[in-house]
C-alpha cells in the first residue's frame, strides 16, 4: 500500500479500531488480574511476547541479537518499559478501568511537558500549551474525584499517573538516545527483554503469584502476549508506514472515550459528571498537543 498524504476512510477506519482495540486491553488486564498477581501477570505478559516478537522478526527475516553498543539505553528503556506495565497492572488492579483509561491516556501531556525542555523542535505552541492546560487540569479532576467509591483508590489513581509519566519517558528515550537508529521491533525487543527479570523479580514482593486461577485467565494471558504486543504492535508500525505520524496520533483521544465506556458497559462501572468532565478535557488536550504545525 503507497505512502498517504492524509488519514483516508480506511485509515481512519483502522485506527478507530485500534483505539478499541487498546481500551478492550484494559478490561482483558481487569480480568486477569482477578486469577494472577498483577506483577507476574505482567512479567509473564512479557515473557509471551518476547517469544512471540523473536517469532515475528525471524519469519520476518529481522535480526535478532542485541549489539552491545546500544546495551546501555536498551536496558535502560527495557527498565522504565517495565515499571510502566508493573504500575499500569497495579492500576488496575486497585481502580477502576474507566479512571485508568482518563489518567493512563495524559501520556501526551507528560510527553509534550518534557519534549519542550529536552526537543527543540518541539517547543510548545499556544496551542499545546492549551491542550497541555486542559488535560492536566482533566487529571486533576479525575484524582479529586472520590465519588465511585469502591475499587476508586487513590493509589491506584497515582499508579496510572506514573504508569502514564514511564510511557512518555520510553517515548523520549527512543527519540533523544542511540535508540533512534534501530528499527522500532528492534527497541521492542530490548524492552520486553529487559522487563521479564524486572517484573518477575519485583513480583515476589507483591504477594502469591495465583488467586483464582481459571482457564479464562491463561487464555487472556496468551491474548495479551500474543495479540496485544505481537499483532497490535504489527498493526501500529503498519498504520504508521503508511500515515503521517501527526494524523495517526490525532486518534489518541478515542482510547480513553472507548476505555470508559467499555468499562461502563462490560464492568458496570459508575461514570460521575466530574470524571465525565476529565474525559473531556483530557481528549480535548490529546487532540490539541497533536495537532500538527500549519505549514
């Protein structure tokens, strides 16, 4: 398929569904949780997925082997790679999937706040400075809210805010590091790999590995592995060889809309006007951060 020079139907189309894709995500993680202990969850997560990447990039005919010149940023985004999903597991498993998907979702603002000081290219505009504005002030309303009751904790709440800060630091360092010259399956690779001893060490400290294990469990264990990294990410550097960068990040805001929605309908989730309200200016914010340069 040849290069596009804007988001066409299809485009658009796909990357709807991806955004539904990513926020079903979430309730699959809720899900497992409830069999696994959410760090082993998450260091096994990693472990499927490194045999399914090393899967993908061999039938691909990509290298696999990790050069030693890029030893010290690959282990160091495979390290914040691995406290972004031990913290985003421990959301989840301590609030509800609608509050993760609002506070989880202002990577942008976290990643526009630091890609001023450290990116040149990428001061803020008045316009991002507005967006920035409105979702910051969108997790300030999402963290004040104590309304749900509940699984609603506040440390939850937190643990997405630090799960959203690592993910825009694994953004940054890509772009700022020797990372920058490797193919994008290529610095997935270190990440995975450097996450499995992360977790699965950390787990230990995080209570017995099993409660209620049930072959629903183990299957959306494989899901998350398998479709989630393997083909999600497939399908996102696909979108992105084909799209400008610019116009498939303009669809980020419709994974938290999906998110609490999908937790409303499949969890029963309570949704209150004052999260309502961080929905709105957090996605409001996502699409003004990403909105590109007039020419």
């Amino acid at each position: 398929m040849e290069r596009r020079n804007g988001i066409d139907a299809f485009g658009a189309g796909a990357l709807v569904a991806f955004a539904l894709f990513l926020a079903f995500n979430q309730i699959i993680i809720k899900m497992v949780n409830a069999g696994l202990q959410p760090v082993f969850f998450a260091g096994l997560r990693s472990l499927v997925a490194a045999v399914a990447l090393w899967g993908w990039m061999r039938w691909r005919g990509r290298p696999t082997r990790l050069s030693r010149d890029m030893a010290v940023p690959g282990i160091a985004v495979g390290l914040v790679f691995g406290l972004e999903f031990l913290f985003m597991f421990m959301a989840l498993d301590l609030t509800t999937v609608t509050r993760t998907a609002v506070l989880l979702y202002s990577m942008p603002v976290w990643m526009a706040l630091a890609a001023h000081f450290l990116l040149p290219e990428e001061r803020l505009r008045p316009v991002r400075v507005l967006g920035l504005g409105l979702a910051f002030f969108g997790v300030i309303l999402a963290l004040t809210d104590r309304t749900a009751g509940g699984e609603a904790s506040l440390a939850g709440d937190l643990c997405a805010v630090v799960a959203a800060i690592c993910w825009a630091a694994i953004a940054l360092l890509a772009r700022v590091s020797r990372l920058s010259r490797l193919a994008p399956d290529m610095q997935l690779w270190w990440q995975v790999l450097v996450s499995i001893p992360l977790l699965l060490g950390a787990s230990v400290f995080f209570g017995p590995f099993i409660r209620d294990l049930q072959p629903i469990h183990l299957a959306g264990l494989a899901y998350q592995g398998v479709v989630v990294v393997a083909a999600g990410f497939a399908l996102w550097l696909w979108l992105l060889s084909i799209y400008p960068v610019s116009g498939v990040a303009s669809f980020a805001f419709l994974t938290p809309v999906f998110g609490v929605a999908l937790g409303w309908l499949l969890l029963g989730e309570p949704v209150g006007p004052r999260l309502f309200a961080a929905l709105v200016l957090v996605a409001a914010g996502i699409v003004l951060i990403n909105r590109p340069r007039k020419a």
